[in-house]
C-alpha cells in the first residue's frame, strides 16, 4: 500500500511515519510537510534512509504539489493542521487556511484519484466542553476556539465528499496526545522542559479544566486500525481514558523530576477555555481498539525522554530551531 501522509514532520505524523514503516516491510509512505514551526526532520532521523520514505517539502494548499503526489498513493491520511489553541486566539486566519482549504485540496485529489480510503485526523475540541458525559460521534459539533472551529470546518468538508461523491473518507477525533517529541507550547512538553530549566510553570485560571490523555503510540495504533478497519464515511473518537486536571498533571511532573511546587505560577484564564473534554470511544473498541498505556507510566516515559533529549528541545526553546534542524538535515544528506 502507498501512503501520502500530510504533516508527517510533526509530532503525530511522524510516530505514525515510523509505527507504519516498522509494521508494514511492503508499505510505502510519501510524507508532505510544509516544515512550519512545528515540523520538524529530527523527528524522521529513524527513517530518512528507509527506501519505502520519502519525504516531500510543501504545503496542502498548493494543489499543484498535492496532485503531484496524490497520484502515485492509494491513501491520503492528513495529519496536516495548525494545532495551538493560543496561536489560534491570535491568527485564526492561518488556521483557516490550512485547515479548511488544505483540506479541501487534498479532497479534490483523492476524488480525482479514486483514492481506497482517505482519513482526516481531527480533535475532541470540535465538541466543546461538557459537563458530565462523553460526547459520541452522532454528537453535533460545537466548537469554541478559532482552532477548534478550523478543524470543524475541515470535518465538514470531509462528510461532505461522502454524501454528494461517496468518497471513502474516515474521520478520526482524538483526545489530548502527549508523549516523546511533542513541541514544547503544549502543556506536558513545556512543563516538562520549563521544569528543567526551574522556570516558572504557567497554570491558566485555578488549574481545574479536565482533559482526556492518550499517549501518542496508542493514537498511532487507533488510525492504524482505521486505516485497516474503518468504515468509509464514519467518525471515530479516540479515547485515552486517562481523565486529569491540568493542576493534576502540573503536580505529577513536578513529582516525577523532584522539582518544588513553587515552580507552579497561576496565570489569567485563556479565552474561551473549554472546561472539560470527553468522548465516548464504544465504536473504535468495537473494532478491537484498547489503549495500551495508563496516564502514569506514559508521563514516566515522556518525562525520560525530555530528560535524555535536551539536544532536540533547547534550541527550540532558545529560538534556533530552524536553523539548527534544517542544517543536522542537510549536512546528512550531504554526507550520504
């Protein structure tokens, strides 16, 4: 099978890169990524030499370059999307773009290709919050920020390509992923890391919003069983079943580097901040879907992993990322 999997240089689409090309020897992944802030080839070094990959620099929006590559796959998976809630708050024009209309590019080409399947990776934020409960699938769509609001967006434009075309297309929404090589705006990665450095640990409002974790290798085996298994035109949530309040989570890393809880600073809320997430995850275990992994021993392995791989994240942190990465990329693929 050949697979064209968008945003594969970032934190989910590169574990799933790597979690395909080591369980499937006769698969073949083409990797488009427009290498944004976010994007990173480090992330590949595992596989930057396997010949089933190849990696591709663009953007979805260029249908130019999109329909260069559609047409050698069978499978387009678009991991491929601005993420960050705070980012959003400050240009959601950005998220709209990529999103909504790289969405859509990417659609056009499977359509035009009679692709086996597409998959779009979406996110339990296009719910909105809810009180007590989970949210199934069926659930009608209520997103509050700009981001959230994008990847609804995109999700409706994919349904859409299934009503009006019968295109085969499956959507997956997942809960809060955390784990090795996450970027370091997100919560557990920059705290983690800030933890570190004994800098301060920026908790928004009193620390109480609850979100459901899944640590990033179960998300990788949950779209490789849709990719195998799914329905066309169905929705999966994907549920870590691992419920935490921000606080909860702050206080456990803290724990886990022996780090004091006066590195805790409270700060003002964030816009629109959703109190609790949830989804009810019965449809993807009824494909045989279980997470393998318990909110205690993924952190453990996250907090090892920043802890032995200061070398990736400070240049980040200290704003040398892209030349840093973009130079250890190109100096091996000068040597080789």
């Amino acid at each position: 099978m050949r697979l064209l999997v968008t945003g594969g240089a970032g934190f989910i689409g590169s574990h799933f890169i790597g979690h395909i090309l080591d369980k499937y020897p006769k698969y073949h992944v083409i990797n488009l990524d427009k290498l944004t802030y976010a994007g990173n080839l480090e992330n590949l070094k595992a596989v930057e030499k396997n010949p089933r990959y190849r990696f591709v620099k663009g953007d979805i929006c260029d249908s130019e370059v999109v329909e260069a590559l559609a047409k050698n796959v069978d499978v387009i998976l678009n991991f491929a999307a601005e993420t960050h809630v705070d980012r959003s708050l400050m240009n959601p024009g950005e998220f709209i773009q990529t999103d909504v209309f790289g969405t859509h590019v990417l659609l056009e080409a499977s359509k035009r290709h009679q692709h086996q399947r597409y998959i779009q990776i979406s996110t339990d934020e296009v719910y909105g919050s809810i009180d007590k409960g989970a949210f199934k699938e069926s659930d009608p769509l209520s997103p509050s920020s700009p981001y959230a609001a994008s990847k609804a967006g995109g999700d409706h434009m994919v349904f859409s390509y299934w009503i009006t075309y019968k295109l085969p297309v499956v959507i997956s929404r997942c809960s809060n992923n955390f784990g090795p090589n996450q970027y370091p705006e997100k919560l557990i990665p920059l705290f983690i890391t800030n933890a570190l450095e004994d800098k301060p640990l920026p908790l928004y409002g009193d620390g109480l919003n609850v979100r459901d974790w899944i640590f990033v290798k179960d998300h990788c085996e949950a779209v490789d069983l849709i990719l195998h298994k799914g329905k066309p035109g169905e929705i999966y949530n994907i549920a870590g079943e691992n419920e935490r309040t921000n606080k909860e989570i702050t206080k456990l890393i803290l724990e886990n580097l022996k780090k004091p809880s006066s590195l805790i600073q409270n700060v003002t809320d964030r816009l629109g901040h959703d109190r609790r997430y949830a989804i009810n995850s019965e449809k993807i275990s009824r494909l045989g879907f279980k997470p393998r992994y318990n909110f205690e021993d993924g952190l453990l392995e996250t907090v090892k992993w920043y802890c032995e791989n200061k070398d990736w994240w400070k240049p980040i942190k200290s704003g040398e990322f892209r030349t840093y990465y973009e130079k250890q990329y190109l100096e091996r693929r000068t040597k080789n």
